[in-house]
C-alpha cells in the first residue's frame, strides 16, 4: 500500500490545528487505500500549539510532530518535516486550509495515471488579498524570473505532493539559506500545476508581515541569482564613464569661458550621487558574502527540543517504572 506522508509546518496555530485535523479525517477516510503520515513542525510556538500537538499524536497514530527550541522559520520546518518523513509521496502543506485537502485526491490519481514527478498548486487569483501584498507579489514574481534561470511560477505555493525521489533530491540541498518553492523548480523533475481560487484562512491570523515577504523574496533573489552582483558591476563602470565625460566636460569649459563663479553645489550633489551609487553595490555585495559567511559557518537549520517518538520513549519509561 501507498502512503502519503504530509509536511505541516505550524507556528502559533493552536486555533487552526484542530480544524486542519478535522478536514484531514475526511480525506484520509475518503482515500482508505493509501496509508497517511501527518507530520506537524512546531516552528518554536509561544501558544498551545505544542500541547495540541501532543493531544493529537495521543489520539491519532497518525499524527506525528517535532518541536523547535525556537522559531527557526518555514523553511527550516519543511525541511525537518521532510528529513523525516517515511511515505512513498511527500506533501507540503499549510495548517490555515489556504491549501485545500480536497485536491490531495486529484493529487495522488495524477501521480498515478501519468508520468509525473510532482503535483504542485498555484493560486488562481488573488481576490481577497490586500493590493499592495499582490502588487510587490506580482512584481517579485517578474523580477527573479528576468534574473534567474530557474523560473518561479506565479503564484506558486509550497503545496505539492512528490514522489520519493524528488524529496530525496530536494533534501540533498542541504544548504542554510533554503528558498524552497526555488529549490522545488531546480531540482527538476516533470511536474504538473494545479489551480485553484484563493481560500482564506479558516483561523487566527497570517505570521507574514510585509517585512517578513520582503525579506523572504531578497532570499528567492538572493538565493537564485547572481545578477544583482552583474548590476552592481554594469553600474560601476557606468558611472565611471559618466565622471570622466563630466571631468572632460568641467576641464573644456573652464579653459574656454573660464569659471566666474565657484560649483560647489554641483560638485556636493555629484559627490553624494556618486557615494550613493556605490554604497548601493557595496550592499548588494554585502548580501552575498552574508549569505556565504552563513554557509561556512555550518550551523544546523534547526534544533529539536521534542518530538512524538521522543514523548513515547518516555511515556514507555514512565510505565516501567
């Protein structure tokens, strides 16, 4: 028998985790002829996520988690999500149901049928989302895809289920600055899109501040290209032929009409445009070494501080003793 092992990255869900398992029980009994893993990732929660996770392993042994000792980020939590998984299929998937259980059917029975690697989904419209989010959104979108070789759908989301070969191969980029729905389009693989409506959360409230979207789409560009550190280049040596057109300029004029009157001004504003621009390269630069700085350093993308078989050892121990 198949079995389909879901990744659900969780922080501070501890309203929505309920609701999530109660759509997943339809779907798991209405796919009876697969096995099912739910792997929740407590991502360092300061709610009752952890506890309900615990009730929910208690109750269904199905559902398995593991808890950070802080909030390492989403993509740390797929990724531990995925370095344990055990199914044949692995799903990445949101606990808010803006990922709708009811395509994992379709999901499967594509995998199935044809001869694809991966299932992904993307968002057909954005109704409902503030204009401002799907306009920097929309315009990320254009902007890595002219930088970057690996294109990024629009749209995309992290819901996709794959074939065990293609998460093997997503877990060997073990690298710290993860970018996945990158990742997921690098690694290759025939994958296949499904659409669907934007679906609002079922409870609480979105954990990505437009800082935080911000952030995360200078890691897609950061992570995915190296063409801003080309621009930093192009605008250096444009700007070198642009002072010395002007010193040609300054040196032609004093000596044919002379100079009555002292630029300073000018020679401020050209100073401070010059010293922005190279300020501006010197920190793109400084974005890369970062994130090489980070590479090296060789820290782990997360650190447990529980998990189910962890909890079960020491309820085995308990009732020993």
């Amino acid at each position: 028998m198949d079995k389909i092992s879901i990744v659900i990255p969780c922080f501070n869900e501890e309203e929505a985790i309920p609701v999530y398992y109660m759509e997943m029980k339809k779907i798991m009994k209405e796919m009876s002829y697969v096995g099912f893993e739910l792997f929740f990732v407590d991502d360092g929660s300061s709610d009752r996520t952890l506890q309900e996770l615990r009730a929910l392993s208690d109750k269904d042994e199905r559902c398995n988690y593991l808890s950070f000792s802080r909030n390492f980020g989403k993509e740390a939590a797929i990724y531990a999500g995925l370095s344990h998984i055990t199914g044949n299929y692995g799903v990445v998937m949101d606990v808010d149901l803006q990922d709708p259980p009811a395509l994992l059917v379709k999901m499967y029975e594509l995998l199935q049928s044809e001869d694809w690697d991966c299932v992904a989904t993307k968002r057909g419209d954005r109704k409902g989302e503030p204009k401002l989010r799907s306009f920097l959104s929309d315009s990320f979108y254009k902007v890595i895809n002219k930088m970057s070789k690996t294109e990024i759908v629009n749209g995309a989301r992290d819901f996709r289920m794959m074939k065990r070969t293609m998460v093997d191969a997503v877990l060997s980029m073990s690298e710290y600055n993860r970018f996945s729905k990158g990742i997921f389009q690098w690694v290759g693989f025939r994958t296949t899109w499904l659409e669907f409506p934007n679906t609002s959360r079922c409870a609480g409230t979105t954990k990505w501040s437009l800082r935080k979207l911000v952030s995360y789409s200078l890691e897609g560009i950061t992570g995915f290209s190296v063409a801003p550190l080309s621009l930093a280049s192009v605008a250096g040596i444009t700007f070198c032929g642009i002072s010395f057109l002007l010193i040609i300029f300054i040196v032609i004029r004093t000596l044919a009409f002379g100079d009555p009157v002292p630029g300073w001004p000018s020679l401020v504003c050209i100073l401070f445009f010059v010293s922005g621009i190279q300020l501006f390269c010197t920190g793109i630069v400084g974005q890369y070494l970062s994130k090489t700085y980070l590479e090296t350093k060789h820290r782990p993308l997360y650190i447990l501080k529980e998990s189910h078989e962890q909890k079960e050892d020491a309820d085995e121990e308990n009732r020993k003793n």
